[in-house]
C-alpha cells in the first residue's frame, strides 16, 4: 500500500475545524478457527488459526473517523445508529492509539495538527449483513484501529491493537492467506498476525458466500467463546491436540495449492468448530437446516465428480462460505440456483463479480436429490482472495461552514455530513460517493534513513581501512589515503539525518552546523541520485587495496539503497529548529486608551480612621523585651 500523508493544515477562516480520515478493511473467513480465549482482556486465544482475506469490492467496512476540538465526547455510529462509545473494547483501542501516539508526538507541540486531547466521532458503515456469521467485528475494528493510526500518526505493528477490539480483527490488518500465532507471553506482544502467502500465490480460488440469513445471531461470539471454555471439554481436547496439526497441515496445503486437501480440511475444522459450539453447556446452535442442507449439497456435489470442488466453511452464524475453483464457480452458482430457487429471478440473486452461464447434467441432479427449498437462500456474493495493498484510506481536511454547529463538508472524493452541536445531533451520514479512494501502504520503507546510516557506517569503516593501510605503508598506500579522504568526507556528508517524510524524525547530537554546511550546497546535496553517484565513483578506489575492500562494498551498498531512494521520488530534507509562534501583543496595549481611567473623589481616596481601627487586631502570642 502507498504511504499517503493525511494530515494537512486547517483553513484559517472558520472557528469550527475538522479533521477526516476514511478508510476501509476487508473481511477475512477463518479456514482453521479460532474459539476461546485465555485472556479475556487481552484477548489473546487458546489456539492460533488461519484464514482468507477477501476483496474488498464486494465485502469490505467503511470508517469515517472526524477530530476537532468542538467535540465535547467521543462518538460512535455503527450503520446509522449511534452505539455505546464506553464499550470496554472500543475504549481499549482508543486508549492504546491514544498511548503509541503520545510516544511518538508531543501533545503541547503548536505544530501538531492533531492534539491527543481532541475528541473523536466515529462512523462505521458494513455493506455487507452485521453479527450475522461474516467477520463484521473483524473487519471493523481492523479499519477503526488504521482510521484512528492514520488520523495520529502511528505506525508499528496494528495487529496487536485491533487484536484489542476483536481477536479476529489482527487478521484483517493483511491480504491473502494469514495466520494469528496465539503466542505463549502473558503481555500478548507475540500473539501478533502475519501473512503466510499472498493472493498471487494462487489467483484461482474464488469465494462465494451464501446469504442464508441476514439476521443478528441469537449468541454472540464472545458470550458464547467464554460459555464454550468453562464448559466443554471437546474445545480443550481441539486447541492442544487438534488445531496445531491442523495448521501445519493447511499451510502445507496452500503452499502446495492443493485444492483437495485445503478443501477437505477446511470442511473438517468447519465442523468440529461447530461441533464444539454443540458440546458446550447449554449448546450454542450457530447452524440452521439451510446451512444443514447446505453442507448436504457440497457433499453430495463432489460426491458426483468423486472428487473435492467445493468446501464449505461456517463461522459463528448460518451463512455459508463456499471456497471452489475458477473453473467450477459457474456450475455450482447454478447448482445452488436450482436447489435454492430464489424469489426473483434474475441477476440480483448472484452479486459480486460476473458469473458465467452453465446447464446441469441430469446425472448431477440425481447425484443430489435433494427437494428445492424456495428462497432457502437470499443471495450469493461471488468474491475472491485479495492481497491486502488494502485497507484503503483517504484523509482530508475541511472545516464547517458557520451556522448553527453543523454543517457539510466537501471535496472531490466524497461528501460527508456531520453535526458538531449536542448530543441529540445526527450521524455522520455518507452523502455521496466519487473517485476510488487512494490506495494506502502500512509500513512504507524510507529507502533514504537506511541509505544514511548504511553510508555514515561505509565511511568510518573507509576511514578505518585507509587510516591501516597507510600506518602500515602497505602496497598502494596512496589507495590508502584516497579512503581516508573519501572517509572522512563521506562521514560529514552523511551526519546530517534528513527530515523523515512521516514520523518522528531524530537529530544525531550537534547536527545541526553540518546541516547547515550541507544545505548550503542546495540540489548537489538534496538530490539523491548525485549521492548515489558519488558514492559509486568514491568507493571504486577502494577496491584495489586489502585494507579498503570493505568499505568499497559498504559504501557501495549505500549507493544502490540511495538509488532506490531517487527512484521513489524521496529526497533530502533539513532538520531545522522549529520557529517559535509569534505571540501577538493585544490590541489595547498596541494602542493605549488616550483617556486615563476613572478615579474616585478625592474624599473617598482617604482612609477613614474607623477603618484603621477595624484593621488593627491582637497577636495572640506574647511578645516580651529579650525575646
């Protein structure tokens, strides 16, 4: 993802400014479930699981996250509808941003376009059904958690922080195929997510998820996760001595790309995940008789073609996702059509991306026999895996309007409408859209901070090599005292750190009057592709003496990592002492009053000897001459 800066300055010509940052996250379907936690604040898991990060296009969250100083408390909107900002997870995100941000920004610094002591309001929007089985949670917290980084300016890895909110969630932080290592430390810091294979890895595995209901579930995945721990023993017999070899045996599968055994165990863990939600005490009934029906479809399909084309897999709701070939998705989108006619028929019933066209052999049918259940299934979303350049984010600055606290801010990509007035105010609502957001990159690499330190150690250890060739007089010292030079100029050249385009960015101690000596050569010294030059001709010489080999290589690698830097357009920039605001001089002392101030009458200017009396009073403490 391409590393975007957000933050820009306010307009000065409204009172009521306002920070926005939109962004959105996919949905991940587990293929090894996670179910049940060890530490419930944490929420670290009982066992590591693996899943599928889908398209974006088709199922994705979209967060809206607003900070201005005319907020008075933090909000949230889920689909319209203002929810509770004080939920403990919700807090423990905002918190933890919050804190990573405070480490890395001073909150007094007038620089700061975003103060940590600003309110935030929320807006989240799923185009896909909430609580119903489909990682809504997961894909939610994962675009809270990077709105709210982008909208403070922290990096690092977000996993840890939106594993906060939902476990599921740290999954969504990437694309393709990722696992969530359940680690072993109590502070949770290697219980962390990470990508096992991007989606180029195998771009022909297509996703269909089969609405079955769009419902909330009657038992939600936390309550049911901490009735599952205490009361079934199939749950602890699966996260010891199931689930590992399950991992292993699914990594395996998709390296290989290996449909058969992906599909086949994907299945399995399916059911022992709902098998374990059936052991618990009272039992938990994710699974309705179309998702029965739908399992009983997908076997009996590969059945006939005596082999796996299809898997299915249920996370904590009735819905289906089907896990098939490119090649098989026609067929069986047709098979479901003619086992679960829907109420219209036409393209509506098949959403996402275009399906073909395909018949059905009688044999298949047959195979099958099953009756059709009319508007068994609402609809189908035909998707696929997506690399995650995702999630997308777009940040803007705007300021209201005045009039009355509310008002409507715009810009080319889309138009949002918030109110900043009571608490009775209506929801940031997503006017319209535009253009495709930006496409955003988490942990973009500045090529030029680690070309700076990679030349400033080539030119000590230049320096290093000449300073023992020519102490010694070995053969072709003058190669020898070449790298001296060459050392020491590269060592002045490279002391100064350029500012960082995102980020803190540290001064080395008294950098500054080589800064100064630097920037005084302006493009020479800016441009980076004259560095990598430079430092190409400078460390040729050195390859002809013993004693200056190394740093010939050193300084040879910084050249192709400051090349690399050119290319992606980055450049040297000055750390420079930040200018004090200037304070402006009120405007009554600029112009003094030309009249003196009212005085009282002269007879009310005296102290009246009452009042003297009044004042006078008795030291409690005795007093004596030789004290």
């Amino acid at each position: 993802m391409a590393q975007l800066h957000h933050r820009n300055k306010m307009q000065e010509t409204s009172s009521q400014h306002v920070t926005i940052i939109t962004c959105t996250a996919p949905v991940n379907i587990a293929v090894i479930k996670y179910w049940g936690k060890r530490d419930e604040e944490l929420i670290l898991p009982i066992n590591s699981s693996l899943s599928v990060t889908l398209h974006q296009d088709q199922l994705k969250t979209t967060t809206t996250v607003a900070c201005s100083r005319n907020f008075q408390e933090d909000r949230i909107w889920l689909n319209g509808k203002e929810e509770d900002i004080n939920q403990p997870r919700l807090q423990s995100c905002l918190r933890e941003i919050r804190r990573l941000a405070r480490k890395r920004h001073s909150d007094e610094d007038p620089s700061n376009d975003i103060s940590l002591s600003h309110r935030v309001h929320i807006c989240s929007v799923n185009n896909f059904p909430t609580a119903a089985g489909l990682a809504s949670s997961a894909a939610g917290y994962a675009c809270l958690v990077y709105s709210l980084s982008r909208l403070f300016g922290v990096d690092g890895e977000l996993s840890v922080v939106a594993r906060q909110g939902s476990g599921s969630a740290c999954r969504s932080m990437y694309g393709g195929f990722v696992q969530w290592k359940m680690g072993e430390r109590n502070d949770g810091k290697d219980s962390v997510a990470e990508q096992v294979e991007p989606e180029s890895h195998w771009p022909e595995l297509r996703v269909l998820v089969l609405v079955v209901s769009a419902e909330r579930k009657p038992v939600g995945s936390t309550s049911g996760m901490q009735t599952s721990v205490k009361t079934s023993k199939l749950l602890k017999h699966r996260a010891e001595s199931v689930v590992p070899g399950h991992m292993e045996e699914m990594a395996s599968a998709i390296q290989k790309r290996d449909f058969a055994a992906f599909g086949e165990l994907t299945m399995k863990d399916s059911n022992q995940f709902h098998a374990t939600c059936l052991d618990t005490y009272p039992p938990i009934f994710y699974l309705n008789d179309i998702s029965r029906k739908v399992i009983n479809l997908v076997h009996r399909y590969n059945q006939h073609y005596q082999e796996t084309r299809v898997a299915y897999t249920f996370d904590a709701g009735p819905n289906a996702v089907i896990y098939t070939l490119e090649d098989h998705v026609p067929e069986f989108i047709q098979t479901v059509r003619h086992f679960f006619p829907p109420e219209i028929n036409g393209g509506e019933f098949v959403k996402g991306l275009p399906v073909g066209t395909a018949s059905l052999s009688e044999d298949l049918k047959a195979t099958i026999g099953m009756e059709p259940v009319p508007r068994g299934i609402s609809y189908v979303i035909s998707t696929k895996v997506r690399d995650l350049d995702l999630p997308q984010a777009q940040g803007n600055c705007g300021y209201f309007h005045n009039g009355g606290g509310s008002g409507k801010w715009e810009r080319e990509s889309f138009v949002f409408a918030f109110s900043t007035g009571s608490s009775n105010s209506s929801p940031p609502t997503l006017i319209s859209g535009g253009p495709k957001p930006t496409v955003l990159t988490m942990g973009k690499i500045e090529w030029a901070m680690w070309a700076n330190e990679q030349a400033l150690a080539s030119g000590f250890i230049y320096l290093t090599g000449g300073i023992v060739g020519v102490a010694g007089k070995l053969k072709g010292w003058e190669f020898a005292a070449f790298g001296i030079a060459a050392g020491v100029f590269v060592c002045l050249l490279e002391y100064p750190r350029s500012k960082r385009a995102k980020g803190t960015s540290v001064e080395r101690t008294g950098q500054y009057c080589f800064t100064v000596c630097v920037n005084a050569f302006g493009p020479l010294s800016r441009n980076y592709y004259v560095r990598a030059l430079l430092h190409a001709a400078l460390c040729v010489p050195g390859g002809f003496m013993l004693a200056t080999v190394l740093g010939c290589v050193c300084l040879g690698m910084a050249s192709l990592i400051y090349l690399s830097a050119a290319i992606h357009g980055e450049h040297w920039e000055p750390i420079l002492p930040k200018m004090e605001p200037t304070k402006h001089t009120a405007q009554s002392i600029k112009h003094p009053p030309q009249n003196p101030p009212p005085r009282p009458p002269p007879e009310l200017r005296r102290k009246r000897t009452d009042d003297l009396e009044s004042a006078a009073y008795v030291n409690p403490i005795p007093v004596t001459a030789n004290e």
